[in-house]
C-alpha cells in the first residue's frame, strides 16, 4: 500500500499557493442520539453535532439506512431525513422524524457538505455514524408471510413466483411483516426485529436468523416464525431437480488500515464453489459515507481512500452465486482510513 504524498518537506506557504485544503478538528461527531441509544417508530429525534472547525461547511446532511443496507444501490433521496445548516438551532442539528415504518437496528449517518471550489469535495469523507435501536411503542397483533401460501418452488408452483427456480441451493429473503396495533405494516424479517424461526424438517430447507431461506431438499416443510407473542407458520413445497448443488462460499479478504487517497482493492478471489464452478460476484458497502466502488460485480473492485478528518470505518459486504444460481451467505471485510 503507498504512504501519503511526502508534502511535509514543503514549505507551507509554497504549499497553500497551489491547494488549499479545509482545516479539520478531530471532533466532527454526533453528541446526540447516542452510538446504540434506543428510540421509538415515528417518533421526532433531535440530532446534534459538534463540528469542530471544518473550513468551508456548508451543510450537514443526515441519512438512516437499516444496518445491513446496501448503499450503493438505494436511492440517496429515499434516505435522507434532513439537511442542516449554520441557521439551524442547533446549527447543523435539528429534528429527524423517525420513520414509522422503522424497526431493528439503523445506521444514522451524518456527513459534511463543504463548499465547492476550496476542495475537491468528492475526494473528501467528513462524516460520523453511530447505530441506534428503533422499535414500535405499539402492539405487534399479527405475523403474516406476503407470500402464496403454502409457499412452492419449482414445479410445484402453479405460478412462476420466483424465476427459474429449477435447482437446489437457492436462497430467498423470507417476505414476513409484523402488523401492528397503531396501523403501521413493518418487516419483520430480521433477527433483530425480534423474530426467530423454526422449520420442522431442515432436509428440505433451511433458514438462518435473518429470515434467509435456502432450498437443500425435495418435500415440504413447515416454518415456524415467532415475535414477542405471535407466531405464524407457513407451508413451504419443494420440487426442483434433485441434483446435488452445495453453496458457493464468499471469502471477502482481509480487512485493512489505509490511509487517505490510497488506492483499495477489495480482494473476493479466495470466494470457490465446492462444485469447481464459475462465481459471480456482488460487493455492497453497509457503513461509511458512500464512495465510488469501481465494479462492484467484478472479483476485485477498486476505490480510492478519501480524505477523512479522522479514523473511520467502511464496511464492505460479498455475496457470491454459482452457475445454477445457489448464493453464498454474506460475509464482510471493514477497511480502515487513517488520515
């Protein structure tokens, strides 16, 4: 990895003749909501930075992905709650309306907007991130599956549900949603919404604990999904070619400490299908403000490290798929930036 740009043998003032840079403190961060505070589904959040002395600040802007969220794929507008200036009170602060539909564990993420023309904005990363726990106040009434039911892979579906589900292996996000008593419909799949699973005869499927359904067998089996005090089961039919295909293994590399505009590789070539077969491959970041992955469905996509204020953590996540289709589970790599 190379080392920063030698720059401390140049004099400062011949330096500032030719860039200027902003002026960072190392106390850009979030002092309210706390890092793991809890808070409730639509409730109004009062967010407060201390900014240190970041030259040239325009803006603040604050954005709330759900933990394991793919960023690189979801729209930024859908994702931002607020934009906060100097007149803000208090500046750069304000009031966030928790979305009602929230629940589980969020990332809220908020990041500098610096003025145009003193620096090049798009290579810098002035941002905290703190995760928070929303949940309802309102009764859970009822668990449902948004899904046909009994639920049929393969040829024992009447209708193509899912797309060319001819072998075994696949996987599949369970659709469950939580209705609850103040009217609000939420999804319900993730462990830490507070739902567990139970199938009756894991040679047909499994399930891990963030609702994630994988096809291993010919059959039927029945789901046992459970939250707070309800529970709701769901017949599951399997009838697909019974040719042995075992998962694809994501192997997403070692995580790294780098420094600001060092060139990443993120490095997916020891990810292997136990098979022998060709892999496809599909990297997301889930924490950090969001930066430019250069192909991020190749085996080593790249990034340049931006500039940051101070240490700060992306995380990266592989999930890998094989010629017939069977995905891997998820597996993750953190690069560190140090300015």
């Amino acid at each position: 990895m190379k080392k920063l740009p030698a720059i401390t043998h140049i004099p400062l003032v011949t330096l500032c003749a030719f860039m200027v840079f902003p002026t960072l403190s190392f106390s850009f961060s979030l002092v309210e909501p706390k890092n793991s505070s809890r808070h409730f589904s639509g409730e109004q959040m009062p967010v407060q930075l201390n900014i240190g002395e970041v030259a040239g600040l325009t803006a603040v802007h604050y954005y709330l992905y759900a933990e394991d969220e793919d960023m690189l794929e979801e729209l930024v507008e859908q994702k931002l709650l607020l934009v906060s200036t100097s007149k803000n009170n208090p500046p750069y602060g304000g009031i966030i309306r928790v979305p009602r539909s929230a629940i589980g564990t969020y990332r809220l993420l908020a990041v500098a907007q610096l003025e145009a023309g003193q620096v090049d904005t798009e290579k810098w990363a002035v941002f905290d991130e703190i995760l928070i726990k929303i949940d309802p106040k309102a009764q859970l009434n009822a668990i449902d599956f948004e899904s046909e039911k009994p639920l049929r892979f393969g040829s024992a579906a009447a209708a193509r549900v899912y797309d060319q589900v001819d072998f075994l292996g696949k996987t599949f996000a369970l659709p469950i949603i939580g209705i609850f008593s103040d009217g609000t419909v939420r999804s319900i799949r993730m462990k830490d919404t507070g739902t567990t699973y139970t199938i009756n005869d894991e040679r047909v499927v499994t399930i891990n604990e963030n609702g994630l359904l994988r096809l291993v067998g010919n059959g039927s089996a029945t789901l046992t999904a459970k939250n707070r005090d309800q529970e709701a089961q769901l017949e599951i039919q399997v009838k697909v070619q019974d040719q042995s295909n075992q998962p694809p293994v994501a192997q997403p590399g070692q995580s790294e400490t780098v420094y600001s505009s060092d060139p990443v590789t993120l490095n997916g070539l020891a990810s292997y299908d136990p098979e022998g077969g060709s892999l496809q491959y599909h990297w997301a970041q889930v924490r950090g403000s969001k930066i430019s992955l250069l192909d991020p469905y190749s085996r080593t996509p790249k990034f340049l490290a931006p500039f940051v204020h101070e240490q700060r953590l992306f995380r990266f996540k592989l999930k890998v798929t094989d010629t017939q289709g069977s995905d891997s589970n998820p597996a993750y790599v953190d690069i560190i930036v140090l300015p």
